[in-house]
C-alpha cells in the first residue's frame, strides 16, 4: 500500500471518566479532552481545558514542522497554550491511542503531576482543578508545598 494511503481503524474505547474524544481526523490524528461540559469560560476558562494530542507530524518547534509527517506517533497533554506536559512516542498509531487512554487514565487517578508544569504558578486555578480531578489530584495537593 502506498504510504500516503492509511487507514486507522482503531477507535478510542473505554477511555476514563471526563474524558471525550473530541477529534478523530482520517489521517489518524486526535484530540481528546477532559470535562468539556466545565471548561465552558463560566466555571472554568476554556483555553485551560486538558487536552490530549495524539499526531504523527513533527514535533519540532518550527511552524512548517507541523506539516512534518513522521513514522512515530506522539501524545501530548497541554493544560493551557503555553503549558504542556510531557510528549510520549509510540511506533504505531495503535500503541499510541493505547498511551492516550493511559495518559488519561493517570491524568484522572492522580498520577500526573500538572502543578509541576507551571513556571508560574496558580494556586487558585489549580486547587480548583484538583477538586475537578477528583479526590487523587487533592490527594497529590496536600503533599504540594507551592
């Protein structure tokens, strides 16, 4: 098959609670994000909405980079424009929706350090957020000394 012919058959069952896939482009890339019925501007900003992406274009930081097919698959969590957790590689498309639904998973039991990922922090959103998460994000808060 040639390589600009895919297909991508597999679909993003049983991911955790607040989870929604809210993109799954025919190229393959997707989008899912957490608690979008929150993230409405009136009880949380939209632009801080955790979002997952899972792409296989380049992940350099130049703009034509991103029309950059490559032969990995990446996930990315950002928690707002400027603010973004740790990207994971995965050889296939398939491992890499496997990684999004644990990323997610994480994401929701507590597992992922978000607070860590503001250079300048705020305290007030994050609190709030923690109590969004759940009981493992206020968890994980009480331990936080900043």
């Amino acid at each position: 098959m040639p390589t600009w012919i895919r297909s991508f058959p597999v679909s993003f069952d049983s991911l955790p609670d607040g989870w929604t896939v809210w993109t799954d482009e025919s190229d393959g890339r997707a989008i899912l994000v957490y608690r979008p019925d929150v993230f409405d501007t009136e009880a949380f900003p939209a632009p801080c909405m955790p979002t997952l992406f899972l792409t296989d274009r380049s992940q350099k930081r130049r703009p034509e980079a991103r029309y950059v097919v490559t032969d990995s698959w990446y996930v990315t969590l950002t928690l707002e424009p400027d603010v973004e957790g740790e990207t994971e590689e995965y050889d296939t498309r398939e491992a890499a929706v496997d990684g999004a639904r644990e990323y997610a998973r994480r994401f929701v039991d507590g597992e992922v350090d978000y607070r860590a990922l503001y250079q300048v922090p705020r305290d007030e959103y994050l609190d709030e957020l923690d109590e969004l998460v759940g009981e493992g994000g206020a968890d994980r808060a009480d331990g936080d000394d900043g």
